[in-house]
C-alpha cells in the first residue's frame, strides 16, 4: 500500500511537493474509507481536483516517470527524457527528485533517488522499518554521485553486495540487485509492477490490459458482472482468435505489409473483443444475441470497459490503482459507484487503493469521502503547482460543511480565474 510520495522539478511541479494516502486523526471522518495496519492508518481512495492545467495529471505522470525509470533504468536500449520545471531558468537544469513510501507484509520502505538531466543517478537511497511498536528505521543502503559513485552498504542489505560496481551511472542500484534476484530488491520492483497507473484509456489499451483476463474464465465472470451491473446494455464479451486464413487480406493487402507484421499475422492471426447485446422483436421478446465489434460502444462504455480489468485485478492483488480524469465519459453515479468498490470493505478484503483526478464535483460530500482524501493542485503567479490536502484549508476544517458548495464559491481555491474569453460578437 502507498504511504508518500514526494516530487520536485517535475513538469510543472517546481518546488518539491508532498502527496500522502496516510489518514489523519480528526475526530469524526468515516473510519470505513481507511485500512489500519498496526499503528498507521491508510486511506482506501483518494481524489484530486484542479483547474485545467492546474498540475493533477503531471503529479501523476511523475508516479507514472518514477515507476518508469525504476523498471527500465537497467536496460541499455531505454534512454531517460528529463521533464523539469521550464518555467525557470534555473530549473531547466536542474535535477528531478523522486521519493515514496510504500508498505510491503508489514514493512514500511522509504526509497528515493535524484536523477539529472542526463539520466545519472546523483542520489539514491533505500530504507525500511517493521510496523511494531518500538520498531526502528534500518538502513539499507545509500548512493552518492560526485566525481565518483559511492554505494554504501547496511548489514540488513547483504543481496547488493559486489554489485556496486556492476552499477552504471544511469542505473538504479535497486534495479541492478533485483536483475541478480536480490529478495528485497526483487518485493519491491514487484510492487512497481502493480502500481497501476492509466490515464487517456481507450478501446486499443482495453485489449492490451484485458484480453489475456479474459482468457480466464473465472476473471471474465467479474468483468461481465461489473460491466453487466453499470447498465450500459452489454449482456456478455466475446474475446475470438481469428487465423490469418480467416483474415481473407487481399492478396495486394498482403505485399503492401512489412515483412515482419506480415510474419507476424501469419503466426499468431489476431485476438479482437467484441461486445453482445440481447435483441428483441416486434413482441418485445427475446429474439437473439447480436455481437458487434467495440467501437459500435460509446465512449463511456470503451472506457468502462479499459477500466474493468485493472479495477478488478488491483482489488484482487491489495495494490494501487491510479486514473487521470476518472469522470471523463462516464455518469457520476458510475464513478461514485467504482469509488464505493474501494471504500468497502466487502468489495475490498485486500485493502487495494485507489487515486483519481475529476473534475466531477458531486463526489464533493463528507458523507462519502473524509476531508483528509480530497486533495487539490492550483498554479501560483509564477506558473508552478501547488498541491495541499483539504484538512490543510482552514475553511473545509468543519464536518458539517457543504464542500461542493464552497468548492464551486472557491473558497478552496483550484478553481480557474475566468474574466473573459476575450471574444467580441460583431
């Protein structure tokens, strides 16, 4: 589960800013919205709310760039793009921080690292503490680049020993011992991978996401009972191979193709998804099942559908799930509907998190979130993000206080300062 995380000089994050899924201790706030893990409690959901441009979806493509570059930094053919804060001059060239906390069987990490523009690791470290009473912080290791790298060892981090100097500059130190199968190292590049983190969700990314879930049986079920259960009118998905033989591509198709997608074709054929709705006739009777092929969908159900696979997956596996404009094409009671399936504990045993942007402000509601998950970013005057938590607004600190209502008044900020379009109607 996501404690922290910590960006700075990133996008358009100049400063360094603090992001945390860890609940407060105000009286109060629904106590089912949270998971308590020995002496800290975590927040199941969290929501992000913003002005355009204001910086929600560049806090979580910095989630996304760090999960990147802890997955990919060993690999040779991946070439890091440096991303800073360019409405500074100093900043352009300065490095980009990363830092987050992350809870792995009952065992706190706390892993960062700084990297510059040309993709040389300055800093990294790793740390970790057991979650039990007087438990202290260990540390693993530390990392410091200056003429020379320097990678100091604790006693508790015995797997990276003599792979300091197997280390490129470039490199994670993290990612280089989970390559050797380092047990630590390995839990937490694991994590990453389930660190589920999808913006722009389109009908292509759902069967890249989900067609192989669809091959289960039993994983199927769940996504036709969630999708059935929206009410969007699909009574079952048909997942079918299709030979290149059935393919019937002309045979002038067939010499305009590259080679190694003609191969490619010849080998594998191709996997489509189509959707199936139930037909009537003239009597209102059932008549038969019509499948039709997924952009006959609308967007919204497109976008359900992308989202069922990893919505199930991330409950399944406890871990996190994050979605940039989570309200884009889908109904608000949809969205309220898919939050529920985090804040309960009946549809969430694991105790999985999830974080989304909005711009959809009927979720604004103390009866359904608690003030310590409504989080919003807002430019300052000089073109950087801001980004606080509503428990730090003194004017939301009430339990009984209509939050969309005074969100819409701005009395939160976040909210776009729109004088006029500047247009003139001849």
């Amino acid at each position: 589960m996501l404690l922290n995380f910590y960006i700075e000089n990133f996008k358009s994050f100049k400063n360094r800013v603090d992001f945390s899924m860890e609940a407060t201790g105000l009286a109060n706030l629904i106590e089912g919205n949270t998971h308590k893990i020995n002496n800290i409690s975590l927040l199941k959901s969290a929501v992000i709310y913003g002005a355009n441009a204001s910086g929600k979806s560049s806090l979580l493509d910095a989630m996304a760039e760090m999960k990147s570059i802890v997955l990919l930094s060993a690999n040779l053919n991946v070439k890091y793009v440096h991303r800073p804060f360019l409405l500074n001059t100093q900043n352009q060239n300065e490095p980009t921080s990363f830092e987050i906390e992350f809870i792995i069987d009952e065992i706190l990490y706390y892993y960062g690292f700084v990297i510059d523009k040309n993709g040389i690791i300055l800093k990294e470290y790793l740390e970790q503490k057991k979650l039990q009473s007087g438990a202290r912080k260990v540390f693993l290791f530390e990392r410091e680049t200056s003429d020379s790298t320097e990678i100091k060892l604790g006693t508790h981090f015995k797997e990276g020993k003599k792979l300091e100097l197997k280390t490129r500059d470039n490199s994670l130190f993290l990612s280089v011992v989970a390559q050797f199968n380092g047990e630590i190292s390995t839990k937490i590049i694991n994590w990453f991978k389930n660190f589920n983190i999808l913006s722009n969700l389109k009908s292509e990314e759902f069967q890249h996401l989900s067609f192989e879930r669809l091959k289960n049986e039993h994983f199927k079920e769940k996504i036709v009972n969630l999708v059935k259960s929206a009410d969007v009118g699909i009574y079952d998905i048909v997942n079918k191979h299709i030979s290149f033989e059935e393919l019937k591509i002309k045979e002038k198709e067939v010499e305009a193709l590259p080679s190694f997608i003609l191969e490619h074709l010849q080998k594998n054929g191709v996997n489509t998804i189509k959707t199936e709705h139930i037909v009537y006739n003239e009597e209102n009777s059932f008549h038969n099942y019509e499948t039709f092929e997924l952009n006959f969908e609308s967007d919204g159900t497109q976008k359900l559908l992308a989202l069922s696979a990893p919505i199930i997956d991330t409950l399944e596996k406890g871990s996190v799930l994050v979605v940039d404009e989570l309200d884009n094409s889908l109904h608000t009671d949809l969205v309220e509907a898919i939050v529920k399936l985090f804040n309960s504990k009946e549809t969430n045993p694991n105790n999985a998190q999830l974080i989304f942007t909005t711009h959809d402000t009927n979720l604004l509601n103390q009866e359904f979130f608690r003030r310590d998950q409504i989080w919003f970013t807002q430019k300052d005057i000089f073109g950087a993000s801001e980004l606080y938590s509503l428990i730090e607004y003194k004017s939301g600190s009430r339990n009984d206080l209509n939050l969309e209502k005074n969100y819409l008044e701005g009395k939160f900020g976040a909210k776009p300062n729109i004088s006029s379009f500047g247009l003139e109607v001849q």
